[in-house]
C-alpha cells in the first residue's frame, strides 16, 4: 500500500486498501465474537472493492461476514444464479432462493427451498410443473413434509392433491403409514381405517383397514360377553342354600360375568358396514397373488361380527368350524363365546340347539383351561399365554418385558375411577394374567351354571319317562303337571336320552377344576343320571341293549365321576347298614361299571366294621354276590336275605319304588343263576334284558352244571314262594307300583315257561289274584286291567303269547332262546313261534360275544362303517380310473344321481335328515344282515355235514329250513 501511495497509483492502492480491510475483518473474526463489529468491517472491505468495481469480492466480503442477502443480491446482478440461490437459501430467504434454483434448473434444490420456506402451494406448483425433473429421494422428502403439513391443518383436500402425484398404491401406503400407527397409538382405529381405506387400494391397506375395524369389535364383543354385572340375587340365595359357600366365594358372585350384558349395536353397525365396503373394494382387485394368507379368516371373522350382529347362530357356528379346521385357535375362541352368548333356549329343534351349546361349551372350557392352570412346560406356558393376550386384546409395551397394555375401553381395566385418562393403560403383566384369569374362570362358570338350569327342565336329561304313559299308552296328568317324559320308549330314544343326559353330565363335571364348592351340583346329575338313564326299571321304559353299548362308549370323566361317587360317597361317608334300599342300589350299578367285584369286597369290609342288628343278614348278600365269581353259588344266602327284607321292609328302609324295583332285580338275578347253573344239557328262555343285566356283567358259565335235578327244583320252589311273599307286600301297600307288579307277575310266566312242572301252580296263583276276596284291593286298583290279560289267561301257552308281545311293543325287549349246540335231548318251547331268536353256543363265550354281535345297535354301527368305506373306496377308484367291476360303479352312480337331485329337489337338510339317515341306510343294513346270516348259516350246514353221525341229522335238517327262510326275506 505504502509503495502504491508513493507512486501516485490510486487505482492500485484503493485494491489493495481492499484487501487489507479483509484482512483485518477475517483477523476481527478471531480475535473478537463481536457480530456488530464483524459486520462493519466487513462491510468496510465490501464497499471498498466495490470502490474498486470488483463487485465479485464485493459480494464475498459480504457472504464472510454473514450478510448473504445483499451478496445474492450482487451475485444476481453478476448473473451468477447458484451462488445467489444458495446465499438465499442461508440468508432463509426462500422465495428468491426457489426461484434463481429454479432459473439454473436445479429443481430438486428449488422444491427443498420452498418446502424450507413452507411455500407449500408453490412446491405443489414446482411439481406439477417439473415432476420428471425431481428425483425420488427429494420428491418422497418433499411429498412426505406437504402431507405433514396439510394432514395437520385438517386440509383433506390438499392431503388428496399430494396423494395424487404418488403414481403408485404402494406409495401411497408407504407415506400414510406412520399416520395410520399414530393414530392407532392414540385409540383411533377407525380414523386410521378411514385414512388408509379412503386414500389406497392395495392388499395392504385392505388387511390393515379391515384389522383396524375387527379390533373395535373385538372390544365391542368382548365387553359384552364378559362385563361384570351384579349376579341375580334369586339365583345367588338359591347358591347358598345348597352348598356352603364361604364369605370370599358369596362376595366373588357378587360380581359374576353377566351373559345378558348388551352390546353398542349402532356402534357395531356402523364399523361393519365399513368393514364390508373393505371386502368389496378387495374383490375389485385383478392381482389376487398379493393377497396375504390371513385375509380370508380375516373376512370370515369379519361375517362372525354381522352374525352376531343379526343374531345369526348358523352362521356363527360355521365360522366356528372354519377357524376350528384353520386352526385359528384364538378366534375360534371368540365364535364360540358369541354362539353362547346369543343362544336362547326355545321350543323349535330343542335338542340339536342344546346338544351344541354343550358341545361348544366344553370345547370352550378345553381352550381356556391351559391358561388357568400351572404349567410345567415355560415354552409352552409362554405361547398359551401370548394366545389370550390376543383374546383379550392386550399389547405388549416397547422395551419392557414384563408390562402389558391395554386400551382404556377394555373390560380388563383394574381400576377404571383411578385410572390415567391416556388412551393405553399400562399394568404388570401378571396383574393381567390374574385378571384374565378370574374373568375366565367367572365366565366359565357362569356357564355351567345355566347349563345346570337349562338342564333341569329338558325332560330328555332330568326326567325319567314317565310310567303312566308307558304302562297304560296314556297318563292322566297333563305335560305340564307330569314330571315323567312324555315319550314313547324305543332303543334309539332311550340310547340318545342316555347319551344326552351323559353329555350334560360331563360338562357339569368341569366345574370341578374352576371351583370346588360346586360339587353339590354334580351330586345331582351324577344320581340323575343313575336313576333316569342307566338303572334298569321295567321292559317297557328300559333298553338294557342300549344301555350296555352307552356303558361301553361312555366317556372317561362320567365313569371317572361314578367312581368317585361310589367310593368317595356311598362306601364312606354315607353307608349305613340298616338301609338296604342304598345297599342294593350300590350293587347293581357296581354291577353295570364292571367293577362290582372290587366295589362288592369294600363294601363287605365296610358293613364288617360296622355294629348293627343287620350285619349279618348283609353279610349273606354280599356273600352270595361274590360267590358268583368264584362260581360255587351259595343260594341259602339270597333265600334268607330276600325273606329278611320282605319280611323287615320298614326297618331296613326298603319302602320306596326304586328299593323295590331293585329288589324285583335280585330275583331275576337269582332265578337266572338257577337256571343258568342247573342240571345239564338243558336251555332257558329269557328276555334279552336278563341277559345283559345279569348274565353278561358276571360272565356266568353257562356249563357249569353245578346243581342236579332235585336241587335244581327246591331252588325253583323257594324262589316261587319268595316271589309270592313278596307279591303280598307290594299288594298291602297304600301306594300301587304298576311296574314293579307287572315285572314279577311276566317273572312268573317265564318261570313257567322253562319249567313246565311249575305251569299249574303259577296258573292257580294267577287265579287267586283274579278272584280270591283277600286281592279285592288289588283288582281295584286302576291298572289292575293290565294286569287282567295275565292273571285270567286260561291256559300258560297264551299267556306266553301275551308276554312275548308286549315285551316287543316298544322294541326295547323280546324273549332270546340260549341253545347249547351238542345237548343230546333239548328243551322244546312249544309256545314260542319260529321267529324268537336262539343264540347257540359251543362255549360260554361264545354266548356272551355272539349276544353282544347280534345286538341291533352293533350292527347298524358296523353296517354304517361298511357302508361309508365302500363309498369311499369307490369314489377313490373313480378318482383314479381304475377298473373294477362295472356293478359297483352302476349302485355308486344311481345313489350318487338320486342324492344330487334329490337335494336340489328337496335341499340338503331333508336328505341328510331322512334319506342318507333313513330307509336307505335302514335297507342297505338290513341287507348287510341278511346276506351275513345266511353266510353263517351255510358255514354251520357244512360243518355239520361233515359229520355221518345220527346225532348230527337233526341239526342239519333245522339248518336248513332255517336257511330257506331266510332266502325268502332276503329274495323280498
């Protein structure tokens, strides 16, 4: 500078003046944070290169010192665009900064300057006009701040505008998500459904939409099902009479689940008419590859909600099926407590309606018990409980392991007074297990509870049928007075009354594991179940068939609860020893269960430790029972003990209808085992009850022979008179036991009809009855007419005639011939017609096995299963066009053609119902039977004709009339 001012040269010293200055402004900047100062000195060595013309340095001076306004304010007039936006842009003058980005072409650079400077209109300008020119990472950035902006000011006309520049759904989907989750986090489901269903039209949007919506009526349901009301007081006091249910427990049914709770049914409406507008839209969808796996339980689910909704219950139960084949555990669970909660007993189709709430009602408990109880397995715990998170709708919060979430309108809520009014509530995970627990429980049990209610008045469960009507054909009380069942008793109605009544048993049998103090309630079913179903009472409203093939389906928990009954019950804590009635009782259903002979040795210790003036007389029954296991029959025991009961009736409490009817029992037991056990070579006709009651259950040998002739007809002479005897006490009663009177006057004539000896004086007490002036009371008695046929039948042959026909009115007994194949000289039975059925057997086993195969039920069961694999095994040969016989094609065809148009004639139901359940079945049986009967038939003619013997003759000559017969019927 010094040398420039000694030469005179202005130009050059004013530039380097300008320099200097910047110097000193730059050196300003370190040595001081002083803005003002720094500014004026820049400024200084602005204006001084601008004294210089060097507007460049100019506007560098200015840019240094922070003034970037007037320096792309120079650069502008310099033409210098760039440096000028970007001074702009740190001067945050967005405007200018836009526009000379936009002048250079830098369009990327001109949307971020005006979406900095929030000049949203004129980004949506920018990009309507330059879209192809902005690459992808500005334009998503960009669009994503326009929708921030917009989607704040509640502008959703704007907020459409963005959406339209995304070319894609995707896209689309991509931007709204976050949104969509805030929204979520905040409890607006349907918000959140609306953003995404209204703005996208993938399969993303559809799956999250309809789960947005699902979740609110799973809040709806669930709230309904399981809202804790106050318990009905009537119901609540009638608790406490019958059990003793202790302070904690009243004060839990205070607050019991109420499955009347009602549900937000506008609410609901309104959120599945939206949820269906979702499923539409997905129809429209030409690229169905995208569609996720769950969508189609998640539309089904969403069906569950508007069957619900129209309280649907066919269709519910079909999506419980559907979730149930899917394995979709969790909401399988959620059809199953809307189908209980909507169902309503009523008249129409009674039965199947209630059949199914048991069937879902212990489905139901199955689900939920895992979770009640304690697990060993901490695998299997975890999921099981991650499972009921989802049921309950409980969430899991970020970062904390052991808290869960839920939203302040779920039932779940501890303290709804006390809690935070954010929209999640936050608790300990195992607080929410306990509750979820205590609601499952209470739900559950409240369940079972109706059940017990609805139970008791379905006369096919709670009542016997009634005597009246099955005795005479008509009952003089009307249905509503009657508590017997009004119903005429086949086999099929008696086996499907019993397996009803078992099911009802089982479920009440689940409140064992939910709480104890319920027990009294299965008490109750347990001896129902006993009296009404199981226990044998008379030919005319009893099936032992069918009760035999019950006993042997029966399920694990009723036989479970039997045993438990029995031993925990009747031979501990309520055994007595002078009550005969409970000690008979316990007998025969011991007997029933197979497991009379251990119950019959605790029993005799148990009367054994007991002191009373029976003992002994008790003793020589339960002597007699055991001795038919080890087949050396003590009858002296059984004489004495029937003559101490008739004779002590009062006093050892036999003096109601079942103590009789047990007593009728243990004298057909014992008069079976005399002639199950007499002289040889001789056969005996009984009813088929006598077999499977007594006979089958203690495996008796039939080729024992244990007793001679002589020996054989003082047993006979002894039971006649104890029959009598006991005829006298029934008669001089004020009450009249039709049943019971019927039972041993027919006992009466098979007597006489295995042991002619004994026609006549069987034939002159049935006079005595009839005339004699000491019965004046008896044939007064108003079913002394159904008495009347027996008693004044003038000869034993048609009095037989009339036994065999009215054990054969109702189906459920009829008279069966036990044939020892090689007697030399057999019992004839000249008043039985050929039609009676005849059992032969070589073996005592072979009786029992060929009973249980004859049997009606066995063999429908078995045709049924033949039947359905021939079906199949054609349908798989048509599948594979494999050639077999063209006849068997031509039967599957036909009956494929009749079903296809008789269902559309007719409809699904009513083929199902009547014909595939019906006279088809019921024919393709009946063949089944004959065709293996008469297979059977040849197969004995040919064994016996390999024998030349004499003795063999006459068996092959019956064979074959007896073959004969039956090609007719089956040529019919």
């Amino acid at each position: 500078m010094f040398c420039f001012k000694k030469s005179r040269n202005e130009e050059l010293y004013d530039l380097a003046n300008a320099y200097n200055l910047r110097k000193i402004a730059r050196a300003s900047t370190i040595k001081s944070s002083d803005n003002t100062t720094k500014k004026k000195n820049f400024t200084c060595a602005a204006e001084a290169f601008k004294k210089c013309s060097n507007p460049f340095m100019e506007a560098s001076c200015y840019k240094e010192g922070g003034m970037y306004e007037k320096a792309g304010d120079i650069y502008v007039e310099l033409k210098k665009y760039e440096h000028a936006a970007f001074c702009y842009c740190n001067a945050k003058i967005w405007p200018k900064a836009g526009e000379y980005f936009e002048k250079i072409n830098k369009y990327n650079k001109a949307a971020l300057a005006y979406e900095s400077g929030k000049l949203y209109e004129i980004v949506i300008d920018l990009i309507e006009r330059k879209k192809s020119e902005i690459d992808n990472t500005t334009f998503e950035h960009t669009i994503h701040s326009l929708y921030s902006h917009y989607y704040q000011e509640k502008n959703e006309e704007m907020c459409k505008k963005v959406l339209s520049f995304l070319k894609t759904q995707d896209e689309r989907y991509k931007l709204l998500k976050q949104y969509v989750r805030e929204l979520c986090s905040n409890g607006r489901f349907e918000e959140a459904s609306d953003m995404l269903i209204y703005n996208v039209k993938n399969y993303n949007s559809f799956t999250e939409s309809l789960q947005y919506l699902l979740h609110l009526c799973r809040i709806n349901a669930l709230n309904a099902i399981y809202t804790v009301e106050l318990v009905d007081l009537k119901r609540l006091l009638l608790l406490k009479k019958k059990s003793n249910i202790n302070e904690e427990a009243q004060l839990q049914l205070y607050r019991i689940n109420a499955l009347n709770a009602t549900m937000d049914t506008v609410e609901l409406n309104r959120i599945l008419k939206k949820a269906h507008n979702i499923t539409e839209n997905e129809k429209s969808q030409s690229d169905t590859s995208k569609k996720p796996q769950h969508w189609d339980n998640l539309v089904k689910e969403l069906q569950l909600y508007i069957a619900y909704l129209n309280n649907d219950l066919e269709q519910v139960y079909k999506c419980i099926i559907f979730f149930k084949n899917r394995e979709d555990f969790i909401t399988e669970f959620r059809a199953i407590s809307i189908w209980l909660k909507l169902f309503q007993i009523s008249q129409t189709n009674i039965h199947d309606k209630y059949r199914r709430w048991l069937e879902l009602l212990l489905r139901l408990h199955k689900l939920a018990v895992p979770f009640m109880s304690l697990h060993n397995n901490v695998e299997k715990a975890e999921k099981i409980r991650k499972d009921f998170e989802k049921i309950f709708v409980v969430n899991t919060v970020k970062k904390k392991k052991n808290k869960r979430q839920i939203s302040f309108d779920n039932y779940l809520i501890i303290n709804k007074m006390n809690a935070k009014k954010e929209y999640w509530q936050v608790y300990e995970k195992d607080v929410i297990y306990r509750a979820i627990s205590k609601s499952l429980s209470s739900y559950i049990r409240e369940l079972i509870l109706k059940t017990d209610e609805i139970g008791r008045n379905i006369p096919d469960i709670a009542s016997e049928i009634c005597n009246e009507l099955s005795f005479s054909g008509k009952c003089q009380k009307s249905d509503s007075d009657c508590r017997g069942h009004h119903v005429k008793p086949t086999p099929l109605i008696l086996y499907n009354r019993l397996k009803f009544a078992s099911f009802q048993y089982i479920v009440i049998r689940q409140l064992d594991m939910i709480n104890k103090e319920f027990n009294y309630l299965q008490r109750f079913w347990a001896e129902n179940l006993i009296r009404n179903h199981f226990r044998f009472q008379s030919p005319q409203i009893s099936c032992p068939e069918a009760t035999d093939l019950a006993i042997f389906e029966m399920h694990t928990s009723v036989y479970d609860g039997f045993i438990d009954l029995i031993y925990k019950k009747w031979l501990d804590e309520e055994i007595n020893p002078i009550d005969f009635a409970s000690l008979l009782k316990y007998l025969f259903v011991s007997v029933q269960l197979r497991r009379d002979k251990l119950i019959f040795r605790k029993l005799y210790d148990k009367i054994s430790e007991k002191i009373c003036i029976h003992e002994e007389i008790m003793e020589k029954l339960l002597s007699f029972i055991l001795s038919i296991y080890t087949r050396a029959i003590s009858f002296d025991n059984i004489f004495q003990f029937i003559d101490y009961a008739v004779e002590n009736a009062e006093s050892v409490k036999l003096d109601s209808f079942d103590a009789f009817n047990d007593l009728t029992s243990l004298i057909e037991l014992t008069t079976s085992l005399i002639f199950a056990i007499g002289p040889k070579d001789s056969d005996f006709c009984f009813p088929q009850s006598y077999f499977f009651n007594y006979y089958y259950p203690f495996k008796i040998d039939l080729l024992s022979n244990q007793c001679d002739e002589k020996k054989h007809h003082e047993n006979l002479k002894i039971i006649l008179d104890k029959i009598q005897q006991f005829f006298s006490l029934l008669i001089s009663k004020n009450q009249v036991y039709p049943t019971i009177i019927l039972r041993l006057i027919q006992h009466l004539v098979l007597i006489g009809l295995n042991e002619s000896k004994y026609e006549q004086e069987i034939l002159k007490f049935f006079k005595c009855l009839s005339e004699e002036s000491d019965y004046d009371q008896f044939r007064k008695c108003p079913h002394y007419v159904q008495f009347k046929k027996y008693l004044e039948g003038s000869n034993i042959g048609d009095i037989i005639k009339i036994l065999n026909d009215d054990l054969k009115r109702t189906e459920c007994d009829f008279l069966v011939i036990a044939h020892y194949r090689y007697i030399k000289s057999r019992r004839k039975f000249p008043y039985l017609g050929p039609k009676v059925k005849k059992i032969t057997y070589e073996e005592s086993h072979l009786f029992y096995s060929r009973l249980r195969r004859n049997s009606k039920f066995s063999q429908e069961h078995k045709a049924a299963g033949r039947i359905q694999n021939w079906f199949r095994q054609l349908q798989k040969r048509k599948e594979f066009h494999l050639l077999y016989d063209s006849t068997f094609y031509k039967i599957f065809n036909d009956v494929m053609n009749f079903c296809q148009i008789s269902i559309k004639e007719k409809g699904k139901t009513a083929i199902y119902k009547y014909y595939l359940r019906g006279p088809m079945v019921d024919t393709i049986v009946k063949l089944i039977e004959l065709q293996k009967k008469m297979n059977e038939i040849k197969n004995q003619l040919k064994e016996s004709m390999k024998h030349s013997s004499d003795d063999k003759l006459e068996s092959c000559l019956e064979y074959l009339e007896e073959l004969k017969f039956v090609n007719i019927h089956f040529a019919l």
